[in-house]
C-alpha cells in the first residue's frame, strides 16, 4: 500500500529525448538569449513553452537532478586554467537558470520554484506541483523536468540519471485527463519497473497505462486515468 498518494489534473504535457540529435525550436526566445543557451535548458525551455503558451501566467516548477552541472563544470575548468570566468556563463549556471529565462521571455512575473532530490527529483516534483495546484486551483501549474548525466570529469555517480526533459501543465478548466501518483515501501512485486523515473512517467502518458519506477527506499508508481 502506498504511503502518500495524490492525483493532478493533466491538460498537456510535452517530452524531448536525450537522445534527439536536432536542437529544438526555440524561435520565441531572440537569438542573442538562444545561442548562450546550454543543452539542458533548450530541451527545457521546448516542452515548457510547448505546454505553456497559450497560458498568460502560471505558476512554475522545475526540477533536475544535475541542474546545469555542465555549465558548472566548464567555469571549473576555467578557473583552474587560470583565466576569467565570463559573467554570463556564471548567471546561467544556477538550478533555476530556465525559470528566469522563461519568466522574462514571458513576461510572467508569477512565482517560479525549482528543487533538486537526487534522482527521486521528478515524483518529489510532482508532488510540489500537486501542492501548489491543490493550494490556489485558479492559477495553472506547470511542472517542467530536465536533466543529463553529469559530466565525466566527476566519474561514475550512483543510480545516475538519464537524460531528457518533460513538462505538464496542471489545469482543471481544460484537462484531458489525470495522473495519479504514488510512494511506497519498497517489496518484492511483479510490476515492472523502468530504469529512470521519467521514462516511467512518460510510459504512463503516451500509452494511458501505468509504470513505476523503484529506488532505494521507495516505490514509485503513476497511472493514468481518462476524463475528469
């Protein structure tokens, strides 16, 4: 049985691979912003703008397990080198570098937050949005994921992630359907179990079944259900 579970209204809902060799289209960002763009936060600014649009303001959670690791790393290397690290290349190295893009390219000024917990961060993500939603249900909430792997630099990570982003739009005024979540117990079930979370998560979208995904202390699962 599971410890806590909840149920969030999905209006859309967008995935890039890892895998996608194409750069997404970002021609609602300018080109100057575009080109200082990381790949992580390409990806991110993709489905977020996919589910998001049409929206005038929303509410905006994001999490990653790695944030802009990358980024970090290349200012590491520098600094190590000896030289000046770019002022740019510094602003866009935090967690949260997407939201502030995303805001100003909106021009939404409406809260924006971003987490990291290892890789439970997208089911932790989840429950953040449900509770945002679940506090003021007038206001939409948007849940963005990315990440990728850490760099190689760092050698092997444990339980390390996979890539890819994804985004859901929580509205109840134009959802088609709803997610439910759950955490338990870990236990020596039948039920298969994908590698990352995100891939148990998008399973259960594309195919409106269900996936779970096990860590080390829980159980994840997510299921979907047709209609209101």
């Amino acid at each position: 049985m599971p410890d806590f579970h909840w149920t969030i209204p999905v209006a859309r809902w967008s995935f890039w691979p890892a895998a996608e060799s194409a750069a997404p289209d970002l021609g609602f960002i300018e080109p100057l912003t575009r080109r200082r763009l990381s790949t992580l936060s390409r990806a991110a600014l993709k489905v977020a703008h996919d589910c998001g649009a049409h929206v005038p303001a929303v509410r905006l959670v994001f999490a990653s397990r790695h944030g802009e690791l990358r980024r970090t790393t290349d200012i590491l290397h520098t600094i190590d080198a000896g030289k000046t690290v770019s002022p740019t290349s510094f602003s866009l190295s935090v967690l949260n570098t997407m939201t502030g893009i995303l805001g100003i390219v909106r021009g939404d000024r409406t809260a924006a937050s971003a987490l990291s917990a290892g890789n439970e961060s997208l089911g932790y993500a989840l429950l953040e949005a449900y509770a945002q939603y679940a506090t003021v249900a007038s206001t939409p909430v948007l849940l963005v994921f990315a990440d990728e792997p850490a760099d190689a630099t760092y050698g092997p990570v444990e339980d390390e992630v996979q890539g890819g982003a994804l985004a859901i739009l929580l509205d109840a005024s134009a959802q088609t359907g709803r997610l439910e979540c759950a955490r338990s117990a870990l236990d020596d079930g039948s039920n298969t179990s994908f590698a990352s979370q995100i891939a148990a998560v998008q399973h259960c979208l594309d195919t409106r079944t269900s996936g779970e995904w096990q860590g080390k202390a829980f159980a994840w699962q997510w299921c979907w259900h047709e209609g209101a």
